[in-house]
C-alpha cells in the first residue's frame, strides 16, 4: 500500500503549492513505505475483521446453544416451554437454514397440536350443549398431551372436566 505521501513525492497533496514556492524551503524527503497514519488505517480495518470474525463465531455459538435448549424441550414433551423457546430464535442473529427450518417445522407441528386441543374442546362444548354427555365423554378422552389452549381457552377446558367429572 502507498502512502499519499509517497505518491505525491514527498509532498503533503493539502498542502498549497503557492507556499511552497514563495518559502523557497524544501521539505524533507519522507523515508519509508507507509506513514503512520496509513499503518493505523491497516490497523483499524485488521481489527475490523478480527472483530467481526470473532463476532461470527459467538453468534454462531450462541445460536446452537439455544436451538438445542429449544430442541431438549421438544423432544421431552415441554411443548409449551418449546414453543416460546422457539419463537425467541426469531430474533438471534446467525440461524443456519437447516435450524430455521426445523423451527418452522416444529412450530407448526405444536400449532397443529394446539388446533386439534381447540377442536376437541368445541366438539366436546357442543355435546355438553346438545345434552349428549356420552359423545362429551368420548370426545374429552381424545385430548391428549400438555394443554397448548389459550388462557381463556384453559379455563374452559378446566371448566368443562369439572362438568363432565372427569380427572386430570
């Protein structure tokens, strides 16, 4: 890299050359390849990519610790705990195309779940209300796994066990 110090002959290219020639002086010779000014400029941008790549390995990091975490969550059950794991990831950074994706499956997978527990719940509701509590029953047995269901929809649902007598 050259200095435009050097390029110019030794000549700053700011300075005015009007002074130069009335000053009658010469300036000195400037020795060397790079000035100063030009070795921190190196500097800064040497410290630019370290910073980023060292910036790129702690995204990258952080973000397999945090789809594992969200993926231990999945694979035991929490889905609730999966979910919201899941939904903070939108956020991080670095998210490579094979998580991203898995994300997406998984957090349809558990809407899906959440869908079902809604409709099994509107089946039963509608049983209760036609007086048909032997379908009520069947219907409430069908719903399995942790409740996905709102808040409203929970109370509902707490609700409508303690209509039909049944148990956690």
């Amino acid at each position: 890299m050259l200095s435009f110090q050097n390029i110019m002959g030794g000549k700053n290219p700011l300075d005015d050359p009007e002074d130069e020639e009335t000053e009658g002086k010469k300036k000195p010779e400037v020795k060397g390849f790079i000035s100063w000014q030009d070795a921190l400029v190196i500097l800064v941008i040497i410290g630019a990519i370290v910073g980023g790549y060292q910036y790129y390995q702690y995204a990258k990091r952080t973000s397999a610790e945090i789809f594992a975490r969200c993926a231990l969550q999945y694979d035991g059950g929490d889905f609730v705990s999966a979910k919201a794991c899941y939904d903070s990831t939108w956020d991080l950074s670095y998210a490579p195309a094979e998580m991203d994706s898995l994300r997406v499956v998984r957090l349809g997978a558990i809407e899906d779940m959440k869908v079902a527990q809604e409709f099994v719940l509107e089946t039963v509701s509608a049983a209760l209300q036609s007086g048909d509590s032997a379908t009520a029953i069947a219907e409430a047995q069908k719903f399995t796994g942790p409740i996905l269901l709102d808040e409203s929809d929970t109370k509902k649902w707490e609700e409508t066990k303690e209509k039909l007598g049944m148990k956690n």
